[in-house]
C-alpha cells in the first residue's frame, strides 16, 4: 500500500494531450492488438470499428454450432429438413451463401463473408467507387440511397435484394456527373430543383 501511495505522488501530472489521449482509451475493456488476421481484415474491408468485426465472428460461430446441432439430427428427420431449409434460405437471401444446396457451405461460413456484405464493398464490387474509402466517403456525405432511404452508415448489410436498389441520391454530385458525362443533364435539374 506504502509503494502505491508513493508512486502516486512520484508520478508527474499529465500534460494536456496526454490527458486526451486517455479520454479515448478505456482500460477495462482492453482488445487484443496482437491478432493478425483481425487487424488485416480491418484494413482490407476498411471496417472503423472493432467490435463489428466480433459480432461477425459471434454471429459465424452461432451458424456453424446451428448447422453442427442439425447434423446430429437423422437426415430423414421433418424438422431437419424444414430448419434446414429455412437456414439456407435466410443465408442466401442475406448474400452469406452462393446456392441453397446443401449445409456444406454453412459451415465454412466466416467473419469475412460478412465482411463481402457490407455497403463500401457491395459499391465497389458493382463498379460505384473506384475503393472502399472512397465508398465510405460517399456513404458518409449522403450521396448513396437504398429505394427512398438515403444510407449513412457504412456498417450496412446489403441483402440481396437490397443490392439491386443501391444508387446515388437526389441531388447528388456524383448522379449529376454521370448524367453530365453521358449528355442526359435535364436543364431543369441544373437549376437545382
């Protein structure tokens, strides 16, 4: 107890940076930083925030003790067949599976395929943005919308069927570009109508 109260009064005060650097760190809920794999992932996917990428691995982890759970079932068994299906049907419609064949692609689910569905990379992958911070940027401006809704979250899933009504917004700098480069700009929308 002595040597505590004496490294208390050793110890300097803190500067004022220092001391809004630890604003930012909370010691009680410490994540690991040593996990390649995870902070690779982080980079490549762009992904801000830590704890999205643990619920994937949580959420990845419930599917395969799901699918482990209806293996031990007899193949021939009604409510196999019928979880099963609804399992393969609620995977692919999410875009976590390619086909809706058999278990086997379940099981080699990972944090990563959720990581593939995320809005950044869907607008990527169809050829929206150039990279994923760029999608970001874009997301973040408010210059994406989903049917009516303008998105600005970049942690979004993006079902499958969500995919297909991915576009730019109303107003959008960008919308006005393309339609400038493919001489369809409207003289009533250049008035900012």
């Amino acid at each position: 107890v002595t040597s505590a109260i004496l490294w208390i009064a050793i110890m300097r005060k803190l500067k004022h940076h220092e001391q809004k650097l630890l604003k930012k760190v909370n010691f009680y809920d410490w994540k690991s930083t040593n996990n390649v794999r995870e902070s690779k992932l982080l980079a490549k996917y762009a992904i801000e925030q830590r704890e999205d990428l643990t619920k994937y691995n949580k959420l990845a982890g419930l599917v395969t003790k799901l699918v482990a759970q209806l293996r031990k079932l007899k193949s021939s068994d009604e409510d196999r067949i019928k979880m099963t299906e609804i399992l393969l049907e609620k995977l692919y419609s999410l875009g976590l599976i390619d086909s809706q064949q058999s278990l086997e692609d379940c099981v080699n689910l990972s944090q990563s395929k959720f990581c593939r569905r995320r809005l950044p990379v869907v607008m990527t992958r169809m050829k929206f943005c150039e990279n994923i911070t760029q999608a970001i940027m874009y997301i973040k401006q408010g210059e994406v919308r989903i049917g009516p809704d303008i998105m600005n979250n970049p942690a979004l899933h993006i079902t499958r069927e969500m995919e297909d009504h991915i576009t730019w917004s109303e107003g959008s700098k960008m919308k006005r570009h393309i339609k400038e480069f493919s001489n369809q700009v409207d003289d009533f929308e250049l008035l900012g109508n």
